[in-house]
C-alpha cells in the first residue's frame, strides 16, 4: 500500500508538472487571454483596412475584442483618455495635435502604422488646371475660375471638404479665412465619401474639380496626381497656432502630381500612429510590444482602399488576407509581442 501511495503521489505530482507545463505555454502563446480590448476606428472610412490588421494580430495573443466602435475624432480622443475605449491605430500626428491637451498623461502614442506618407491638400483636375493656369487657391479669386467650378449657381467655387468634427475641417476652415477666401470658395462638408463619388462622377463627364484629400485614400487611386489631377499650392504657409511649429514642413520636395518642386502642400504630412490608454499599456506589455513592432506598408493601404472603393467591402478578409501573405513577418511580431509579456 505504500508503494502504491507513493506511485499514485508520483503520478499525480507528475500530472500537476504536466498540467503547469501545458498553463504555462497557453499563458505564454496567449499573453491577453482574459483581457478585453475595446477597439476604436475613425469615421473616415480608408482606417477601417489596416483597424482589422491590428485587431486581428491582437486576437491572436489572445484578447477578446468585441465590435469595433466608429467615432470621432474628439469623442475618441476624450474616451480613450478616460479608459472607455482601449485604442485606435488610426492618429494623425501632427494634424491630430489638436487633442493632445485632452489625452496628455493619460493616453500615448506606441509605435506607427506608417510614417511620414500621409499627405494632404488641395487637388484640381489636370485639365481645368492646366487650361486655365491654375496653380494655386489664390486662383480661385479669379471670376473666370469660380464660374468654371460653380456646380450649384451660387457664384462660388465648390470644394470637397470636410465634415465637421474631422481635424482636416479646422485646418482648411483655418486656411479659408487666412487666404481670404471665404467669398470665393464653397465648402461641401457632406459625408466625405459621398461627395467624392459625386465629384468623381462629375469629372467622368468632363466637368472642372476641386477638392482636398490625404493619402492613403481611394482617392488618388480613382483620380491618379499627375494623371487625372494635380496638387496645387496655397499662396503661403498657414496653420492653426498648435501647428505653427511645422511651417516648414508643409513645403515637401517630390510631391508627385504637383504643379511645383518643392510643392507648397499646406499641410505638413503626418505619421498614422496608434493611440493606447496609458494604464492598459502598462498592464499588457504584449500590446506594446506589437505595437512598437508592426506597420503596414502604405501602397498595402492604398490597395486595399481601391478594393474597398470599388465594392469588396468586406474588411475582415482583406485582412486576414494580408495576415496570410505576410504570415512571416507577422509572425514575427507576434514573438515580439509574447516575450514581453513573460
């Protein structure tokens, strides 16, 4: 018996190794396990692509992510601060200088989708431009330029803008006033996308077109700088006083599609950042690990805006596409992301 008793204590300490052994490594592959996350995406739509690849890469070490919520940026800004939503990986920075007095000390920026590629400004049709020497807003106080561009009989130029609530909307409603173009330029600040297909739409019937844009976006796959439109100028440097700082760099050398070398863009071109509640980032070093560690490669995003743009609207399997072809890489991160936690 007590062989048997010592057998039996053998095995059974042996079974609790095992058992230990087996928690472990479930602990050390899925260091979120037990944690959820709640993901936030922006109501611009050419973010949601690479939201599902960093949704996803967070589901595979584990954490539970329930729907992703679509927000503003000032709401998010506000919630992410205050512990509501977990994150998004959809900040512009510079632009989104705006709202750091709002998440300072509470929340930060990690890592980088992609750095220094998004552009922003104004694009002409390449035709009207080049017809009617249009190479700068400035132009648009010509009479002869704002009938070609009056779409609604106003005696205004229509362009494509932002809605409100967006950063692009403070800053060209900042630039407006500073050109002095308030009563020569009529600002369409409908659902982006909407207006955009309408203003596609009209330059498919060969009418003159005004709009501001960003990269990555659909856009400037739709209507090609260079090919379809080009970038023109603004008559000087403006921007709100929490930019000021980065005058210099809204003037970028190789703008390709620009009426000018070195092109006087208006806007100083921004890094896509993911933006972390501090106090999670602290308690989940896999997190910040992956996140320090991933990117996605621009002409990726541009692709997969094309796609979406053109009616495959499902993101998730974009996605997981793009994880699969990438599965080396991503994998990769994922290690990053699984030693930190140990």
């Amino acid at each position: 018996m007590i062989i048997q008793s010592k057998t039996a204590a053998m095995l059974g300490t042996a079974a609790l190794i095992g058992l230990s052994a087996a928690t472990g490594a479930v602990a050390q592959d899925m260091p979120g396990a037990g944690t959820t996350i709640q993901m936030a995406q922006p109501s611009w739509d050419t973010g949601w692509f690479h939201t599902e690849v960093y949704a996803q890469m967070l589901e595979e070490l584990g954490y539970a992510l329930p729907e992703t919520m679509t927000l503003d940026n000032p709401i998010f800004y506000q919630s992410v601060a205050f512990g509501d939503v977990t994150m998004w990986v959809d900040g512009w920075f510079p632009l989104h200088n705006t709202y750091r007095a709002a998440f300072d000390g509470q929340a930060e920026i990690v890592g980088a989708v992609a750095r220094g590629g998004a552009l922003e400004g104004y694009l002409v049709d390449k035709a009207t431009a080049e017809a009617m020497d249009i190479t700068s807003l400035e132009d648009f106080k010509r009479d002869d330029v704002k009938a070609a561009f009056d779409r609604n009989g106003d005696g205004l130029a229509d362009m494509v803008a932002c809605p409100p609530g967006w950063a692009c909307e403070q800053n060209i409603e900042h630039q407006v006033d500073a050109y002095g173009l308030r009563e020569h330029v009529n600002l369409i600040k409908a659902g982006y996308s909407a207006a955009m297909a309408d203003a596609v739409a009209a330059y498919q019937t060969g009418e003159p077109i005004l709009f501001y844009t960003w990269t990555p976006n659909w856009t400037v796959d739709e209507l090609v700088p260079g090919e379809d439109v080009v970038w023109i100028e603004v008559p000087e440097v403006s921007l709100p006083d929490d930019m000021m700082d980065l005058v210099d760099a809204a003037t970028m050398a190789g703008v390709e599609g620009c009426v000018a070398d070195p092109c006087m863009l208006g806007f100083p071109a921004s890094d896509i950042v993911p933006v972390v509640n501090s106090a999670f980032l602290d308690e989940n070093p896999a997190v910040r690990a992956l996140l320090d560690a991933a990117s996605v490669p621009l002409a990726d995003i541009y692709a997969m805006n094309a796609a979406m743009n053109a009616g495959d609207d499902d993101i998730a399997a974009q996605a997981a596409g793009w994880i699969a072809d990438n599965r080396a890489t991503v994998d990769g991160w994922l290690a990053t992301a699984r030693a930190a936690a140990q």
